[in-house]
C-alpha cells in the first residue's frame, strides 16, 4: 500500500491510497501483492492526520488494509498521462467537503423598484452559485466576476448572460429584460444586500433591496475567490 499527498483538479489537496486487491494463495493465507499494475486500486481520502494516521499504522505494521466501501463512490477519471480512464474511489466526507465549499448564498428579496420608482413589497428567493443565479423569473449565467467599492458600499460585479422576465410582477414596466451585468452590494455593518439589475447599454433598470442569510455573503465571496483562483 502507497500513501502518498497529491493535487486534484476537483477537489485540490488529497490523500491518495495506492493497494492491490487482497487474494487467497493455495494454502488459504490472504495476502495483497506489492507489485503496482493495472489491478492496483486507487483511493482519494482528505489530506487529514484523521485518515493519514490509521493508514501509516497499517501500512508500518505490514497489516491489511480492509476499505468500507459505504465510506466511497466510485468516480470515472482520466489519466492524461498515459491516456487511459481510471476509477477512482473518492471519500465520500473528501466530496462532502467539496460540496459545503462550492459557492452558494441564498438572496432574499423584501423590495424592488423599477426605473427608481417606488419600491414595491416583494417576497421571494434567488440562489446564487458559482456560475449562475437562479430566480422566479429566470436563470442568468456568469463565467467571471469582480470585486467592486463603490460609494461607501462594497460587493461583487458579475458579467451575465440571459433573460428574466419581469410579467408576473404587479405594475411591472418591463415584460422581460436581458441582463448583462448584476451588481451586489452592501454597505459595512448593514444588513441589507442590494442587488442590481443592469442591461446591455450600461443601464439599471432594477434595485433589489434584501438580506442573505447569516454570513452568507461573506462565505459566498471567499468561496468564490477560491473557486475562480
């Protein structure tokens, strides 16, 4: 059995776990081979002394190593080196972690105005992740984003691409709208998150007024900086 640190394009640091299936000689002793072969199975596990400690133990007492295989998924991976597919088994808390990381915030709206109107009363929630924001009205795509301070408030500018549709609002002036840029912003210390709305020729055409969850956010930004680094 290999044990060895390594980087995943995925899931960044890793533990890997090289060993050989376990087999049964003519006498009916268990016993893996140490030769490394296309029979050789690989493990991805957390970079963690949580895993790394037991392995080294095992691996120093010459014991056998015995995987629950309920604590693995098997994912299908190419080995650009030498061309081939491979199967993989990941840890299921490595992709567990993986998951809590990805970007994600969920945006609750309380009010928006059109064209600087009056603000009218709106209750619903929009989800953003790391390359799209989803709503009630329509899903908007971004591939890039850039942190901005402007006027006393701080946040993020993202480049979209996609339509929202705008019909099932009350006295709505816009039936739908594609939107090129949206902006989300808030001033420190303050609860609320605004959100904006910006079309193709530069122009706002919707504010948002809402809140994140707790700290939802922050963590949305410091994800995203890992996300897009």
């Amino acid at each position: 059995m290999d044990i060895v640190d390594g980087q995943d394009s995925k899931y960044g640091k890793i533990l890997i776990v090289k060993a050989n299936p376990v087999t049964t000689n003519s006498l009916g002793l268990r016993y893996a081979s140490d030769i490394r072969g296309t029979h050789t199975e690989l493990f991805h596990l957390p970079l963690s002394k949580r895993y790394i400690d037991p392995l080294v133990q095992i691996a120093q007492n010459q014991q056998i190593w015995s995987p629950n295989e309920n604590d693995y998924k098997d994912e299908r991976v190419r080995d650009e080196r030498n061309n081939r597919i491979l199967t993989v088994h990941r840890h299921k808390d490595l992709i567990n972690a993986f998951q809590l990381s990805k970007p994600k915030m969920k945006y609750h709206v309380k009010e928006i105005t059109f064209n600087n109107s009056d603000f009218s009363k709106l209750e619903e929630t929009w989800d953003f992740s790391e390359n799209r924001i989803d709503t009630p009205h329509g899903s908007i795509s971004f591939n890039s984003f850039m942190e901005v301070s402007q006027s006393g408030m701080n946040g993020l500018q993202f480049d979209t691409d996609g339509i929202l549709y705008f019909d099932d609002i009350d006295n709505c002036p816009l039936e739908d709208a594609y939107i090129s840029t949206v902006a989300v912003m808030r001033q420190p210390f303050n609860a609320w998150l605004w959100l904006y709305l910006i079309n193709e020729d530069g122009v706002t055409i919707a504010s948002i007024c809402g809140h994140d969850d707790l700290d939802g956010f922050s963590k949305y930004v410091a994800n995203l900086r890992k996300a897009y680094q």
